[in-house]
C-alpha cells in the first residue's frame, strides 16, 4: 500500500475525525478509503445506468413476465430447500 498526504482546510479535518470517531472508523484513512469506494461504485452503476439508458428496449414487464419471474424464483428456492435437505442428511 501506498501513502498519499492530502492537505485539508481545518473546517474539513474537523469533519473528517467527527465521522470517523462516530461512524467508527479506527482511521480517517480507513474513512477515506470508504469514501473512495463508494465513488468507485456510484461511477460504475452511473455507467450501467447510461448503457442501460442507450440499449435497445427489452421485452414488456407485463403480467406475463412477472408470472415467469415469479415461477423461476419458486423453482431456485424448491432447490436451494432440496440442497440443504441433503447436505443434513
């Protein structure tokens, strides 16, 4: 790992250790790099949302869909039951 220094004006600093002391982060390291995280992932569900937005559209989510997505996710959890009905055995 490596150091980066990031000079803050003592307004900031002063927010900085008041979120890591009441969010409990042991750093404000460890508060940064959250923060860093976090953007990474709003960047990257902003980049879906945008290829989403220019693909072509999808099928309807009509009754239809709904009934065959509602099947599948009784399916999974009937094997998912059967699984563990047989790792106990």
């Amino acid at each position: 790992m490596t150091t980066m220094n990031v000079s803050l004006p003592d307004g900031l600093k002063a927010f900085v250790e008041e979120q890591v002391g009441s969010r409990g982060y042991g750093t404000a390291s460890e508060y940064v790099r959250e923060l860093i995280r976090k953007d990474q992932e709003r960047q990257r569900l902003r980049g879906l949302l945008l290829a989403g937005a220019t693909s072509a559209a999808g099928p309807p989510a009509d009754d239809a869909y709904f009934a065959g997505l509602r099947r599948r996710v009784r399916q999974e959890a009937r094997a998912q039951r059967a699984v563990r009905r047989s790792d106990e055995a």
